[in-house]
C-alpha cells in the first residue's frame, strides 16, 4: 500500500515549505518503504511514499498522465483497473505504465468528478490538474483506506493518510477536541468525520473533496455513494450459486498481484471462506498466519490449524501473551489517537509475522456487519421480539424498575443476565444496542465525567449520533438501523482503522473481499430474518459455502477476535494502574472525577466486576495525554 500528503493553497505564487513536505511523507514511510517521491510547484503539492505490489518498475508517485497535465499521489488498488483501462484506451487514451494509478488519472480526464464512480477498490488519493487548476481528493465507499485532511490559518488545505503526517505540518493547531473523547470513552473509538484533534478531519467513505485556484471559496465535500440508497427489509430471497460465485470473483479479484499473497486465518467462518475460495484459485498453497492466546478461552489457534491441514495450506501460528504496559505506548504510536480496541495488539502482532512472509494479505473484515454476524444482533433482535409481546406504556417502567433490582450476573451469557434483558426491553432499540457496544453504560460514564466536562459538551454525546444516524433509515427495522449505524461507525471508525494501521504499521497490505461495493450493495438489501434463524448467525453465508468449507466450521459457534483483557489487567498491580492512568496530563483535563476512576480500577481488581475494557481505554488515553504532553 502506500502513504499520500497533498497540499493545496488558492493562490498559485503561495511558497509551499519543500521541507515540510518532506517530514510529513517521511514521518508515513512505513506505509511505503519500496519509494518515494514529490511535486511542488504553484501552491501545490503532491507527495508519495510507496508499497510495489502491481507493475513493480512503472508504478512510481506522483505519477502524471502522457501529457504532463494530471498528477496524482495514491494509495490503494482498484480491483476493475483493466478493464477500465480497456475502455480508456478504446476512447482514445494512451499509457505509459500496467498500473491502477495511471487509469484514474486518464478516468479524471475522461469523466472529471464521476471518476471515482467507476472505481471497484480500495483507495484514498488525491490529484491536481494543471490546466483546470482544480485538486480532487477521494475515499473508497466504505472507508477502507483512509484519508485525513485540515486547514491551517493562512489557508493551506493539508492532507495525508495518517495523523501523524499532519502533525508535521507545524501551522495546524493540535487542541484537542472534546467531543471526540465522549466517543472515544463511549466506543473506545472517534466517530468520523472527527478526530481526536479539532482541526484534523477524517474524509468520510464515499466522499471526495472538491478544490479550485480559480474559485478561492470552493470547497466542495460531497458524498459520491451513501449506504442510504441501497439498504432495505426487502424479505426477498436470494439464490445461493449466485453468492458462491460472486465471493469467489471477489477473491479472484483481490489476488491479483506481482508480489507474494497470503490470509489471516481465524479458523472463523469467514477467515476460512477466504482461503478455501483461494486455495481454489491458486495452484500453490496458500501462505496462511495465525494468533493463538495464552488463555484457551480466547484461543481460536486449534480451528485455524485445522483449517490449514484441510486445505494444505503454509500456516504457522504466533502465540501471545501481553501485559506489558510497553503496548499501551505501541498502540498510541500506531493509530495517532487514542485507539481502544484492545484486538490492535495481536493484529499488530500477527501483521508482523504475517509481513515476513508476505506483502499482501486476505482478511475476512467486513462479513460479520454485512451478514449479521455479532451476537449484538442476535439479541437485538431477540429483544425485539420480547418488546413486541411484552412492552407497552404499562410494562415498560416495570421493567425498568426490574433492571434497577435484579441481581446482575456478569459471568454468565447475556440472555442468562436478567438485568441486563430488564434494562434493554426498558429502553428504545438504539439506547439498547448502544449500551451493548459502549465500553460502559451511560450510566457508568455519567459518574466517570466530571461536571465541567459534562458541561462543556453541552448534551453532544455518541449515543445521540447513533440515534441521528438510525433516523436516516427511520422506514426500516431496528436491527437494520443497527446494521446502518455499524456501517457507517464501528466498521471505518474501529474494524478498517485497526487492520489499515496496524497492517500498514508494518508494510504490509490488507484487502477485504467481503466489501466489495458491489457485494455489499447486494448484502444490504436482504432483511435480516434470512440471516438470523434463532440461535444461527450468517446463514445467508453458511449456506453458501456448503460443501466448501469443512463443517466444524460451519457448525462452531462464532468466537470473536479479542485479547483476555480483563485477566491481563489484573496481572498489573493496582498501584501501577493508578500511577499511570492518573497521570498528570489526563488529571489536568478535568475530565474525569478521580474517586470514580479510583473505585472503578479497585473494583475490577478485587473481581467485583470485569472493567478491563474500561481501564484499558484510560490507560491509552493517559498514554496519549502524555505523548502530548512532551
């Protein structure tokens, strides 16, 4: 893959700093350590740091077209890329190289704006013409490459693939936005367009950013795609040939390459759908790594070895132990801001070991959101069939006042948890699925939050933004709007975040065939009775790839790809925790009342209750304030 910077200034005489430019694309040579290259010249600059994987000796960046008029910086593969080059060249077009990058440039010519319609991929890039003196800027659909953007006070518009690039940039304002540590404490991520930082934005998926010397006031962000227009409850049916095969072009198609390719195996349905479609794809085995833990109940290596005999594949298998407070500081390193999902760590782990093998990797992201694969919605949509029989104005505060008595029992599966059910039948369906994917509920946090922080978000809260977002789709089932909210949040904001950073932290690229646009157009028009048939998840998929994949793994039941957090916290002694989450960075902040935070790491070390989660995301944030900090 690959690290973009751009800049861009209305007035063409502006003297872009070629030095600034240069720290910024060094600061991403991780993402691209196989080159590097740049362009500045009348108030525009283009910067480049690549990862070779198609046509190795004629894919440099900036590339420009035959006539020296459109330059582009990418990062990405368009999967549709020869036959878009067939069509271009059938119009007339001429190239000079077998790359994708230089058909999105002869595609901007072609179809100016629309370009991007055309793009089967992932991508994120940016190009300027010369002779209309515009720059465009563009993301995939779903976000699977990303591409972050700011403007400084003497009106540069910056834009690179990742924060820390940015951070270079010594004109752009780094205070911290406090909104984003509401979603960050809620999700343990930052909901996009936001960052961390009030000047830096995230581009969102499916956008592009319009820009013009000409028109010194245009600035155009515009969505070119939006899930909106193609999810539905339609009930009807689906043929399973046509799903087999269109997975298995998907894959095809995200094999192509000039370099070594491998997958991340699980031993998962989805991770073994992967490699059994390209194990039949490919005359030599398939090179295929693993995480196993050091705790069984996480360890999902025995599956994957399985797997791996059952299709001959070249697997080994990285076992990991971490609770070492070095990985909090790692973990900060990557990702720019603070970043919770503690299954960072192994997927650094495991790009790491999987890079020594390979430079391009298979992934099974993405399916469990298309399919409905987590338990999130199974038991929202248990819930709501419980709401539909018991819930009225009449039982609703009975409920609730069941959710405030009932002994609660963490340990035990959650439609075993009486409480848990209480308090979810008592509040709406998104409120339900929130506190199901928060970090801890809203109530919990209320008390963590001081007053004035609570009085300087003024009511912004993330549970309000997942309640705008199912609004949008207001017409459609709850559990629909949950797949919406998930589409639109947690998978660019925490599942693509974490496989693009921590795979490109160590050169190596990721692709996700279950998000092709196309599949996913298909997927997000099935109703989700279809997939969720009592205790079975996935079934849309698991029928489809009947006789493919062997039945253990059909038939197991989904485990997802987490750490033994809250055993691993416990291991650190309580005084250490305390130490180094109130710290005097985060202290100083006044975000937090520190008794809370106190009770709330005293609590789960004594095993009154699992806030490993919790801790983790304080001990990231504390890590984060301090890098600040110095």
């Amino acid at each position: 893959m690959c690290g973009v910077v751009a800049i861009f200034h209305h007035d063409h005489l502006f003297d872009i700093d070629k030095n600034t430019v240069e720290q910024m694309n060094k600061s991403q040579t991780h993402r691209g350590p196989d080159g590097n290259g740049s362009y500045i010249a009348n108030g525009i600059a283009l910067a480049h740091t690549r990862l070779a994987i198609i046509d190795i000796d004629g894919g440099e960046q900036p590339l420009f077209d035959q006539t020296n008029t459109i330059g582009i910086t990418y990062n990405g593969e368009i999967y549709n890329y020869k036959a878009l080059r067939n069509e271009l060249i059938a119009l007339g077009y001429k190239f000079n190289t077998n790359s994708d990058t230089e058909v999105i440039v002869n595609a901007w010519l072609e179809w100016h704006t629309q370009c991007v319609e055309k793009l089967n991929g992932m991508f994120a890039f940016v190009l300027f013409d010369k002779n209309t003196k515009q720059m465009f800027a563009a993301r995939d659909r779903l976000g699977i490459k990303p591409l972050h953007w700011a403007k400084t006070p003497d009106n540069q518009i910056v834009f690179a693939s990742e924060i820390k690039a940015l951070k270079k940039h010594l004109q752009i304002p780094l205070n911290i936005n406090l909104k984003s540590i509401e979603d960050y404490m809620s999700l343990g991520y930052i909901l996009e367009p936001k960052s961390i930082y009030l000047a830096i934005n995230k581009l969102l998926p499916g956008h592009y950013i319009l820009l013009d010397q000409n028109s010194p006031e245009l600035f155009i962000n515009k969505a070119y795609w939006d899930l909106k227009d193609h999810i539905t409850s339609n009930t009807k049916n689906y043929n399973i040939d046509d799903v087999h095969a269109h997975l298995s072009q998907t894959v095809q198609d995200r094999m192509m390459a000039d370099v070594p390719l491998g997958a991340f195996l699980s031993g998962g349905l989805d991770s073994s759908a992967i490699v059994a479609f390209m194990s039949q794809l490919s005359a030599e085995p398939i090179i295929t790594s693993s995480i196993g833990f050091d705790l069984s109940k996480y360890d999902e290596s025995f599956f994957a070895e399985k797997v791996s005999q059952h299709f001959k594949t070249k697997h080994s298998t990285t076992n990991v132990s971490v609770n070492d407070l070095s990985m909090v500081d790692l973990v900060v390193n990557t990702f720019d801001e603070p970043f919770a999902d503690n299954s960072a760590i192994p997927t650094l782990i495991l790009s790491k070991v999987t890079r020594e093998k390979v430079k391009v990797a298979l992934s099974g992201d993405g399916s469990d959101e298309l399919f409905f694969g987590y338990r999130n919605y199974q038991m929202l949509n248990f819930e709501e069939k419980l709401r539909s029989i018991f819930v009225n104005k009449l039982t609703k505060p009975i409920f609730t006042l069941l959710a405030q008595h009932y002994p609660k029992l963490d340990k035990a599966p959650r439609f075993l948890r009486a409480k848990s059910t209480f308090k979810a039948l008592a509040s709406d369906p998104i409120t339900s699925f929130y506190n199901a994917m928060s970090l801890s509920d809203k109530n919990t946090l209320d008390k963590l939050y001081s007053y004035q922080f609570k009085s300087q978000l003024a009511g912004y809260s993330a549970l309000n933004q997942f309640k705008s977002l199912a609004e949008e789709v207001n017409n459609l089932s709850p559990v629909k709007q949950v797949q919406y909210i998930d589409f639109k949040t947690y998978l660019p904001g925490d599942i693509l975040t974490k496989v693009d950073r921590a795979s490109m932290a160590c050169s190596l690229e990721v692709r996700v065939p279950f998000l092709d646009y196309k599949l996913v157009e298909w997927g997000l028009g099935l109703n989700e009775k279809l997939n969720l048939k009592g205790q079975q998840v996935k079934q849309v998929l698991a029928n489809s790839l009947k006789g493919l994949v062997p039945n253990f793994v059909l038939e197991r039941k989904k485990m997802g790809f987490t750490s033994p957090l809250d055993e691993w916290i416990r291991q650190i002694p309580q005084a250490t925790l305390e130490k180094r989450i109130l710290s005097k960075p985060l202290v100083s902040l006044n975000i937090f009342n520190i008794n809370e935070l106190k009770a709330t790491i005293e609590a789960h070390q004594a095993r009154t209750i699992n806030n490993g989660v919790l801790i983790w995301a304080l001990l990231v944030l504390a890590s984060f304030l301090k890098k600040e900090q110095n």
